[in-house]
C-alpha cells in the first residue's frame, strides 16, 4: 500500500544507519514492526493481574524460576 507521509528526515536518516537499512522503506518497515512488538508486550504486561486465566503472578514466577 502506498502512503505519502512527511517524515523527519534526519531522523530516517539515523534509523536507516542504526538498523543497516538500505532503504527509506525498509527502515520504516523495521520501525513499525518494532513498535508494534513493543506496544504488544506493553499490553501483555499491563494485562498481569487484571485478567483471570487462572494463574496469579506467584504461580508465573515459579513457572519462571523452574526454566
């Protein structure tokens, strides 16, 4: 899908040099995907203790420990 978006391009500029990207849009690619991990676990971690499965936080932490 194309979009047109303004970007910052010092900091595209940056994003491709961190992350080896060869391309404006690989580099954005990269950036999505990592956002999109990190606000999943985000959410996963603010989930703990407000969702019943039938584990409490003790019962994750001995499943933890016996790795």
């Amino acid at each position: 899908m194309k979009t047109l978006i303004d970007l910052d391009e010092k900091l595209l500029q940056q994003a491709m040099k961190l992350g080896n990207a060869r391309t404006k849009r690989e580099a954005v690619l990269e950036a999505l995907r990592a956002y999109v991990g990190m606000k999943s676990r985000q959410r996963l971690r603010n989930m703990i203790g407000h969702t019943r499965f039938g584990m409490t936080q003790k019962d994750l932490e001995k499943l933890r420990a016996m790795d």
